[in-house]
C-alpha cells in the first residue's frame, strides 16, 4: 500500500490511499494468539487473537456497532465497523462462542 500516514483518535490509518499491490495470495493464516479480553494489549494489536468462552451480552442480528462480550469473567469489546462485514443482519448467537479476529483499539474521547 502507499498512501498518506495520519493520526485519527490515537489510531494510525492511511487516507488517502494511493494504491494497492498484491504480491501474493492463497496463503493459510497463522494460529491465531488465545487471549482473555484482560490480555488485550498493544503489543497484540493488528495480530490474529481467539476468545473462547465468549458470552455476547445482546440479541437480535449484528449491525454496525459494539457488543459487550463476557469470557472467564472478564469484559471485552466486539466492534463491526465495516459497513459491509457479512455479519451485518445476521443472528447474534446465544451461548458460548469463540471470537478470531484481528485485534484493534479504538479511543473516541
């Protein structure tokens, strides 16, 4: 990628982006890091992580907001942001789950 580096809420993002270069594809990811929402820290962001044990704390189908989670007894976060994310409208599982995704940070104040 190139484009222009910038600060938007603590956060580094590039805008605009310039242009995109795939060198390859097709690649199986690693393992993703099993954590604990307590275990969220910066030197884990952008890295594939796992929650098990999760309890989504809402019902309904996912929009594009936040969902509390419970796991071994401690709080997290589950943020959708992308508008086109193929969860958007659907169901909000009930029980315990496992959670992979990339993790990120996100300070609004």
């Amino acid at each position: 990628m190139s484009g222009t580096l910038k600060d938007y809420l603590s956060l580094l993002e590039m805008d605009p982006v310039n242009s995109v270069t795939i060198h390859s594809s097709g690649h199986t990811l690693p393992d993703p890091v099993v954590l604990t929402p307590d275990e969220f820290q910066e030197d884990y962001e952008g890295m594939l992580v796992r929650v098990d044990q999760a309890d989504i704390q809402a019902s309904g189908t996912f929009q594009r907001e936040a969902y509390g989670f419970i796991s071994e007894g401690e709080t997290g976060q589950l943020y959708i942001n992308d508008p086109y994310s193929p969860l958007i409208g659907s169901p909000i599982p009930s029980g315990l789950l496992s959670i992979s995704d990339p993790l990120g940070s996100y300070q609004d104040s």
